[in-house]
C-alpha cells in the first residue's frame, strides 16, 4: 500500500509545521511562513515572498518550550 506510506508520511511533516508571521527587515512586509519544528537551533537563509531580498531566520525554543522565530538581514550584526 504505497499510498498509504505517502499519506502518512505526508501527515507526518504536516504536525511538525507551525506557520508563522515575520515581518520582513528590509520592506517591513507581514509575511507568513511555514517553520520546521525540528529545526529548533538552527538558522537559514529565506528570500522575502515580497521584495525577494534574503531573510535570516533563527530558530528556537523560549523558556516555556514555545516555539520562537526571529529575523534579521543580512548585514545585521547577531
């Protein structure tokens, strides 16, 4: 039952998703993404679904075990 693989896997990936709502450092556009769970720690690059400049995205969890997702640019110092 290939499909049956296919569907579960597919609904596996799905729960680990949040979507999240970052504002772009360089046009100040609301923009929604979707964040890997499993990528607590790490950081990556993203161009803005606006403007198309790259968006740095670190990705962590507060005190509290929430999900936390911050943005900067390029050229901004950590």
């Amino acid at each position: 039952m290939p499909w049956r693989y296919e569907h579960e896997a597919e609904r596996k990936l799905m729960e680990s998703l949040e979507e999240h709502t970052v504002l772009c450092p360089y046009c100040g556009e609301a923009i929604d993404v979707l964040i890997d769970i499993q990528e607590v720690g790490d950081e990556y690059i993203e161009d803005c679904q606006v403007c198309c400049k790259p968006i740095i995205f670190n990705v962590a969890t507060d005190s509290a075990g929430n999900l936390t997702v911050t943005v900067r640019d390029e050229n901004e110092s950590q």
